[in-house]
C-alpha cells in the first residue's frame, strides 16, 4: 500500500512532470523521500523557495504542463509567494505543496504555524488542506485540475503525519484534458468585419495570445495594409522575419508604434491584455479579440469584444476583409521603424563613444564604466544560439533586450512582464536550463535584481544547470533611478555596492567573466556562449544610459532638468585630474 507521499509523486510522474523545485525540511519529508526513490522525477533544492516558485513557472511556460514547486512548514511556504504571484499574473499552471505542522496540532498556534488557504487565498485560484489519508487523490485531483484548465496557481497543503500515513483508497487519480481552443461567434465576426473595411488606416496591436497564429496574423496585416505594434511577449513567434511589424509600445516603445496608434482610424487588438492605458490612442474605432472574454474592454474603450482562439478567429475573418489598396499608413510607420532602428544600431557600436564630447560625459558619471548597455545587448544577441531561451530581470535589462535582441528562428523569452518582480531573470533561467540543459539559455540580469537572489549561483552549479547570466552591472537600480528623474526629483538610494560579481561567481564554482572596457566585450560574450558550464558575464556599463519613453510628456521632460539640476552641474573643469 502506498503512502500518500507516494500517490502524489507517482501522479506527478503520470501526468509528466519532471522536476519539482524547493527546500527540503520536516513536513515535506515524506515527499522528498518518496521522490528521491523515484527515477523519473528530479528534485532541484534551491537556497531561497522564491527562486523554486520562479524556476517552476518558467517550466510551466516553456512546455504547456504543470510546474511544481514546494515549501515546508511556515517561513518555507512564504517565500513561495512572490514567485506564485508571478505564476498568477502571468496564467502559468503551477502546483505549490506546501507543509504544514502535525495535523493534531493545527489551530494551536503551533511552532512557525500559517493557516496557508487564507495565506495563499489572493494567489491561489485553489487551495485546500488535506487534514486526513481518505482525501486523496481527490483534493490532489481538484487541485491540479484547477491549475491546468484556469492557468494558475492551486496550493495543496499537506501535514507530515498525512504525507507519511498509508493512503486508504485504491482508486488511480485523474486528470481533465484541457479545454479545447474557443469558435468566434459569426455574427460578432461579420460585425468586426465591417467595421474594418470601412476604416481607411487600420493599425494592430498583437500579443502572445497570437504566438500560435502567426501566419493568420501577417494575413491580416497584408490585406489591411496595417502596421503591427507588438507587445514585449508577442515578441517570441511575431518579430523575426515580419514586415508589418513596428516594435513595441509604452516605456520599452518607439516613435514608430506611437505613430501607427495615432494616424489610424481603427485599432485591431488581437490576443492581448497590454495594461499601460497611457500607451493606448484616443478617439478610435477598437476591436478586440481574445479568448477570455473577461479581459476584454478592461485596458481603453472597445466597440466590439470578440470571444475565440486567435487562430480560429483569424482564419474565419480573413475571408471576409476586403484588401486595402492603400499602402500609405503601413509604408509610412514602417519608414519610422527602420529609421528608429538605424539609430538605435549606432549606439552599440564600438566607437560610439570615441569623440571627445561623448567620453568625457561618460567617464564624468562612472570612470572606468564605458561599456554602453546597447552594445552588450547587441553583442549577446550576435552570438546567441538561433534556439536561445532568454530571461529578463524587470527594468532596463528588459529595455535592452526588448531593443536590441530579435526573437528569430525558436527562440523563446521569459521575464515577470506582468507582476514586474525584481530578481525573477536568474531563477526563471535555471527552470529553463533543468528543461533541456543541452539548450542555451541567457539571463539578462540587472545587478539589483541579480543579487537579491544571489545564494542561487549555487543551485547553478550543484545541479549543472549551464546558464548564462548576463549582468548589465550599473551600480544602480536603474529603472527607479528613471521614475524618480522623471518626477523630479533627485536620484536617491538606487546606488549599489557591488562586489566584483565575476569574483564572487567564481567563488560559487561558475565561469566568471568580468569585463570593464568596451574592446573586450564581444570576446567576452563568445567566451561565455562558448562554455559548457555555467557562466556569469559581469559587465560594468554606464548607468547614465536610459530608455526615455517615445511620448515624453512635457511634465516629465520638465521633470528631468529639474532632477539633473537638483543633482548639481558637473563639467570637464571640476574633475582633478
């Protein structure tokens, strides 16, 4: 008869999942000693459950099946939370374990007792507590049901004494398939239809609910002559090889995006829940198709929401669109987006920074700390594998990649784009890795975020996990330092400490690279794609360099005098040497 602990680790198994990530300890005993007997099954501990909850969702993301991750008893399951919110916002299937003290002692204020249903309940699309053997696996059964057809997160918290008791039911646990890609309405598409022939200069704003549509897409764009904004996540699948496509929207946005927003008469959201209510144009006829009915009209004003599977939509509105005979609209955003481009490419290059002016500004702000981030970007985007997973600490390293990295052949791209966490490029990194370890995966990772989490190094190297974290190494928490010049105000406590990182990776047992001069830059990338092992680039970039939004606002361009006045004037004469 096999234990409960068993029953779980053996559907996990049956259901196919192959790595749970967490921190061992008491409750969780009975688990991780069922999974230690068990072949098909890896468990990676990690040296903080944040990264665990992390590492599984970027699994769930990658390969469409369930993430599982656990926590022990108390503190252990509260480092899950961050990484399960990210799970949340996100739409990622994952299972949280979780331990819990002695079944006979709950409600006791036991030692480091939670109530973790009311702890996990804002996160949590399902969380139960399994309080006696007789419940299983019908609790384990809800609870992956709900995570795998909702996609989201189901908590099932479990106590020692339950794991460990001898499981009373015969009866094999079963799981749903999940539900089949939604039929538009064909009377909602005959509406859509018409409203988009009748508008002269149509614009579309595409998401990763459109990943699996691609051809149907550009099909649409041709025959309406429009340019294609795409959000950061539709980047994966829709930018390579696409000639409608005007890059992205919002802060990581160009003039070119801001420019097919605001010139058409109709906007054309397909597969996409972009929040920045800021970014969207006033004054248009907006059709939006999604999936999930609930998020549609809650980001700008829609005339008509329409409920189906991108795919499945596309392909039945396409025969009923008339092609535009007008390529103006498309032909003039797509001269602003290769122009916008053309100047971006400049700033990585090599001697961008070799006249007089622009060296001694930069060695004003940092001495030493010459390398531009763009040139780091563009370099890793170069000698990345055409099948690179990338990862992305929220803020200027999403800027960067966003910009200077083309998500061409399978590449694919992971960050925590909709909580915006900090820290989540590393741990999402090693998920990836554990998937296929013969992969390329790369972490463009800030130095804030990177070293948050750092004690993670270690899970690198314990578990052969061969990544490449990127560490655009600015002594700053750039992205606030931004916020807070653009409201005014002076840059305060976003100024690092750092350590040599490429020291301190070393240390761990990784490759470190640690590069100062902008000459060594691009031997450094090859070198760290080249090694087989892990490998941790520290780059020291200049950390005066940042994303300045397409639509600055005259309150925020006001803003940003006012904070660099406020920091005081600085020239070439006041330096001492």
């Amino acid at each position: 008869m096999s234990t409960v602990a068993e029953t779980i680790i053996e559907a996990l198994v049956g259901l196919g999942v192959k790595t749970v990530w967490g921190v061992v300890g008491d409750a969780l005993n009975p688990l991780t000693d069922a999974i230690r007997r068990e072949d098909g099954l890896e468990w990676i501990g990690v040296r903080h459950e944040e990264v665990a909850a992390f590492a599984a969702g970027a699994q769930s993301q990658l390969t469409g099946t369930l993430g599982v991750c656990m926590g022990t008893v108390g503190p252990g399951s509260i480092h899950l939370l961050n990484g399960l919110y990210d799970a949340k916002k996100s739409s990622t299937a994952l299972l949280a374990i979780c331990g819990q003290v002695p079944s006979e002692e709950i409600g006791s204020d036991f030692f480091q007792e939670i109530n973790n249903d009311r702890l996990f309940a804002d996160v949590a699309l399902y969380t139960q507590t399994v309080t006696h053997p007789s419940q299983m696996p019908y609790l384990l059964e809800q609870a992956i049901n709900a995570a795998m057809t909702l996609r989201g997160v189901a908590v099932l918290t479990i106590p020692g004494d339950i794991g460990s008791a001898a499981s009373p039911n015969d009866a094999q646990p079963h799981f749903v398939d999940v539900a089949q890609p939604a039929a538009p309405d064909p009377g909602v598409i005959h509406d859509a239809a018409q409203l988009l022939n009748e508008a002269a200069k149509v614009t579309l704003l595409v998401g990763m609910g459109a990943r699996g549509a691609r051809e149907a897409v550009l099909e649409v764009a041709r025959k309406l002559a429009a340019p294609m904004v795409l959000t950061l996540k539709a980047k994966e699948g829709l930018e390579a090889n696409n000639p409608y496509q005007v890059g992205q929207s919002g802060l990581i946005g160009n003039p070119a995006a801001q420019h097919a927003f605001g010139s058409c008469e109709a906007l054309l959201m397909i597969g996409t829940d972009f929040p920045y209510r800021d970014s969207y144009p006033e004054g248009k006829t907006v059709i939006q198709i999604d999936s999930n009915g609930a998020v549609i009209g809650r980001r700008t004003n829609v005339d008509l929401g329409v409920v189906g599977d991108s795919q499945l939509t596309l392909a039945a509105l396409l025969p009923a669109l008339v092609e535009k005979k007008s390529q103006t609209h498309l032909a003039d955003a797509r001269e602003k987006y290769q122009a916008w481009t053309q100047r971006q490419a400049k700033l990585a290059e090599p001697d961008y920074d070799s006249t007089l002016v622009g060296r001694a500004r930069t060695v004003l702000d940092n001495p030493g700390a010459l390398i531009r981030p763009e040139a780091v970007a563009a370099a890793v985007d170069r000698h990345a594998a055409s099948d690179a997973i990338f990862t992305s600490d929220t803020g200027m390293s999403t800027v960067w990649l966003a910009r200077f990295v083309t998500m061409s052949g399978t590449r694919r791209l992971l960050g925590s784009f909709n909580l915006g966490s900090m820290a989540n490029a590393m741990p999402q990194a090693l998920g990836a890795s554990a998937v296929d370890r013969s992969r390329e995966v790369i972490a463009f990772c800030g130095d804030g975020g990177l070293t948050m989490l750092l004690g993670d190094l270690l899970t690198a190297v314990a578990y052969n996990l061969p990544v490449k974290l990127v560490v655009f190494n600015n002594g700053r928490l750039g992205m606030v330092k931004l916020e807070q010049e653009q409201g005014g105000l002076p840059e305060f406590g976003t100024i690092l400490a750092n350590p040599d990182l490429a020291l301190v990776a070393r240390s761990c047992g990784l490759h470190g690279i640690r590069v100062e001069d902008a000459n060594d830059l691009d031997a450094a990338v090859q070198e760290a794609m080249r090694h087989d092992g892990p490998v941790l680039l520290d780059v020291l970039t200049n950390p005066q360099e940042i994303s300045v939004p397409p639509q600055t606002t005259a309150g925020q361009a006001w803003g940003f005098a006012i904070a660099k006045l406020k920091e005081g004037m600085r020239s070439v004469g006041d330096s001492e040497s």
